[in-house]
C-alpha cells in the first residue's frame, strides 16, 4: 500500500532545510541537486515532497550522514 503520509509543502521543505522557500523555488531550477527530489503529481503546479524522501535525502546530504 502506497504511504498514506500527508506531502509536505515548500515551505515545510524549506524549514527542514533551514532556508527560504525563495531559496528552494530558485534551487530546483538552479540546482536541483541542492534539494531533496519533489514528488511529481500530474495536472498540479503545487511544490510536494514526501517526507520520507526528504528525511532520506538529509541523511545522505549532512555531515555524519551516509554516503553511497
């Protein structure tokens, strides 16, 4: 069953992030690799990350986290 887990918002992302949503918005055109992967809903112009993949994007992208 796919996870039921409300998305999070830009700003929600932002937050996490400890940066602007200005910030986020610019990064994912600028560079997307400076930003966890949007979850990408067909037909919708809103932001939406799920957090699992925002927690997992963290752990890999912070110091102490793990490295491929």
């Amino acid at each position: 069953m796919p996870d039921t887990k409300p998305l999070l918002k830009l700003t929600d992302v932002a937050t996490l992030l400890g940066r602007s949503p200005e910030t986020v918005r610019r990064d994912l055109h600028r560079n997307p690799a400076a930003v966890p992967p949007r979850v990408v809903i067909p037909g919708a112009r809103h932001l939406r990350w799920s957090e699992q993949d925002v927690v997992a994007w963290l752990g890999k992208h912070t110091q102490g986290g793990q490295h491929d």
